[in-house]
C-alpha cells in the first residue's frame, strides 16, 4: 500500500500525512521510489492530489469522487514500473486517470457530487445572499448534469481547458490526439453546453 494512502479525509482538511514542498522533478522521484525509496510515493501524491481529485469529480460528477482519487493513486502506485518516461510523468498520470473514470461503476458515475467540489463556482458567480444560496445551488447542478451528460472525450477537453486552464498542445499531449482535434471537440463541447444551459443564460 502506497504510504500516502493512509487516511482518506476531506480535501480541505490538513492531512496528518501531508509531506513538505519538494523540487524534484517527477521523474526522479518515480526512479527513488522503484529503487526503494517508497515515502517518496507522498511526495507524487501532494503533488497531483488535487488536480485528480477535480479530474475525477468533473468526469464522473460523482459522489464518491474522493474514493476514485484513492484509486488512481493506488493503481498509480502499482503500475509505476510500466513508465518508460517516453512522456512526462503528469501526462502519463492523466491517462492512467482518465481511463480509471471512464470504467468507473456507471451506477457510481452518475450520482452529483453533494457539496460541488468540482469547481462550478467558474461558471456560476458566488453569491454571499443567504435567501439566493438555494438558487445558485441548484444553478450548479443543472450546469454539472449538463456536463456530464456530454460525451466523454468531449467532457474531457471542457474540463482540461475551461477548469484546469491547459492550452490545446497541453491538452492533445495528454488525451492523446492533434491540437486541430482538441480545438473541435472543445468548440462542440462548449455549444452543446450552451444549448442545454440556454434557459439559464439571464442568471448566468
């Protein structure tokens, strides 16, 4: 078992594992941990925890987002030794996550994240109105059923560019196709989105 994966608590509670800052580049601390050296495993994990955790709650919207982040991390850790670093090593970890959604149980991929920790709030402004709180909410899960009622590779490039901020080449890199492709399915994304959250458009 991977020496991160010790205790699975909110992600914004402060974790009694959470390792200090490091520099190093990723793919020497895949070399240290294949020589041996496991606790550096923590370091990999403090490192990506976030982006996977928001990688996995966008593409699933799902209620147990937090356990699909524990197990990329731990397939993570059990196929470490198949990176040939033919690719950077985030590259490698958004493809080795990426697929891990897309076989989550359907019957788990489906079911809202409760209290939104996809970051909706980008695309649904804050409002600090205690009688408006409702309102946004539900403003919230209609745009994140929209999303997920998107076609995979078309969810994938919405969240990686509207969500995370990547540039197509960063994106092509990490699902695999051209830029030209990435710009499509991005373009095709964003309308259907549009189409389906119209009725929304005056709270927007």
């Amino acid at each position: 078992m991977p020496p991160l994966l010790c205790q699975k608590e909110h992600v914004n509670k402060e974790r009694i594992c959470t390792p200090q800052p490091d520099s190093h580049p990723d793919e020497e601390l895949v070399r240290k941990v294949l020589t041996g050296h496991r606790e550096d495993f923590a370091l990999l994990y403090e490192r990506y925890y976030h982006k996977v955790f928001r990688l996995a709650a966008g593409m699933t919207g799902s209620s147990t987002a937090e356990d699909l982040t524990q197990e990329i991390f731990l397939r993570l850790f059990q196929k470490l030794g198949q990176f040939a670093g033919q690719s950077r090593f985030s590259t490698w970890l958004y493809r080795l996550a990426v697929n891990h959604c897309l076989n989550a149980r359907p019957q788990t991929a489906m079911k809202l994240v409760p209290d939104s920790e996809v970051e909706l709030s980008q695309v649904v402004a804050p409002n600090s109105r205690p009688e408006d709180r409702l309102q946004e909410r539900e403003m919230q899960e209609q745009v994140q059923r929209a999303l997920l009622s998107l076609q995979p590779k078309l969810r994938l490039v919405v969240i990686l560019k509207d969500m995370e901020g990547l540039n197509y080449d960063e994106i092509a890199e990490r699902v695999g196709c051209s830029p030209g492709t990435v710009a499509s399915r991005l373009n095709r994304g964003r309308s259907l989105l549009a189409e389906k959250l119209r009725h929304l458009r005056g709270n927007l």
